[in-house]
C-alpha cells in the first residue's frame, strides 16, 4: 500500500464526503446547473494561482536538486500550460480572461489555499505534499469515476471535456508521479511521531476541498455570496 492510499484509508469520511460530492456526481450525469460550474471555473482559475505558489514554495522547501526539478515542473505545467486550457474552457462558458481576472475569491478558496501554503510555511516537503495531494491526485480519482457513467463522455453531457480532460493519459500520470513522489518522501522523512500529523494534514485538505465543491453546489442552487 503506498503512503497515499495509507493516508486515504485513514480519512475514509472526507475521501469519501470529497470524491463523491454531489457536485461531482452531476458532472458526469451531465446535470449541474450552468451557474454551478461557472463559478467553480473562475474559483478554480484563482486557485491555480496559489496552487503555481505553493510548487514555488516546494522549490524553496526541496532538500534535493531532484525535488527542486521537480516543483519547478510542477509550477510550469500550471503557469504555461493548465492557466492557459483554463482560460480556454473558461471562453466557451462566456468567461473572459478579463472576467477571471477581476473575480474575487471566496472564502472557500481563501481556506485551502492560505491552508496549503502555511502548511507549506510550518512545515517541510512532506507536509506540503501531503496537503497538495487531495487535489492533484482526487482530480484523478474523480474522473475516472465519472467516466465510466453512461454518457458521461457523450456531446450530450456539457461537461465531457472536464471529464476527459482529468481522466485521460496525461493527467492521469501526473497523478501517478504525485503519489510516487509521496512515496519517496515518506522513505526519506515519516516517521512514527510523525504519523499522527500527517494524517490530519491530509483530513483537513481533503475536507476544505470537499468545501470547495460546496461553494460551487450552493451557487448552483441559487445562494449568493
């Protein structure tokens, strides 16, 4: 078993109240409101941003040229790859990049991200590894899942692309290299002591994440901010 699926067996409620969200679920039925998943998108877009930081701050936090090569391709497929797709999914939903620029970010992302960062800040690798992983390798879990319902991946279903963009090859090696990379650390790094504080590391991420989805719902059933 690696130290991810250890770390995921010991927070089966959040995994479960995260990956299987009903915001999630209706992605691949194809039937989240359009207000939802618009939200989500340029919450997402603001997310990234922290996201590119925190692989900035593991370059930092790396005790080895390997680590810091690493982060620093972590924080370059974000900045010049996956900012500039989103940009592009946004346009088709009527989402400029001057749309995403000028949004606020909600509390929700505020959480997590300020949460993964003084993680991050506090700790070493590791722990900022762990707090990174619900969302780098959750992404992937999801969407394969979604993938495998009826139509999920058909024109009628308005979030295919999503679905297939996370469950396809490259993403879902991204994944893989994200918990192998978890694995090495925890070679190098876990200990007993430790155990303890990893594991609520990677509760609490995996729980703001599950927030995350819920912000989005709660915009998809007409509450405002």
């Amino acid at each position: 078993m690696s130290f991810f699926q250890k770390l995921k067996a010991g927070a089966e409620d959040e995994w479960l109240a995260y990956t299987e969200h009903p915001f999630t679920e209706a992605l691949g039925e194809g039937t989240l409101p359009e207000a939802a998943f618009k939200d989500y998108l340029v919450q997402d877009y603001l997310f990234l941003i922290e996201f590119a930081r925190a692989y900035a701050l593991a370059a930092y936090k790396a005790p080895t040229l390997d680590d810091m090569r690493d982060a620093k391709a972590a924080m370059s497929a974000i900045l010049d790859v996956e900012m500039d797709l989103h940009v592009s999914i946004c346009a088709n939903w009527g989402l400029s990049a001057d749309d995403l620029e000028a949004s606020d970010a909600a509390p929700e992302t505020l959480a997590y991200t300020r949460y993964v960062l003084e993680t991050g800040m506090r700790g070493d690798l590791l722990a900022l590894k762990v707090a990174l992983a619900p969302c780098v390798i959750g992404y992937a879990e999801i969407a394969s899942r979604l993938a495998t319902y009826p139509g999920a991946l058909s024109e009628r279903n308005p979030y295919a692309n999503w679905i297939s963009e996370y469950a396809g090859d490259a993403y879902q090696e991204v994944a893989a290299q994200a918990e192998a990379s978890l694995d090495k650390l925890a070679e190098r790094y876990l200990t007993p002591a430790r155990e303890r504080e990893l594991h609520d590391i990677f509760k609490e991420a995996t729980r703001l994440e599950a927030d995350f989805w819920e912000m989005g719902w709660r915009v998809g059933a007409g509450e405002t901010r």
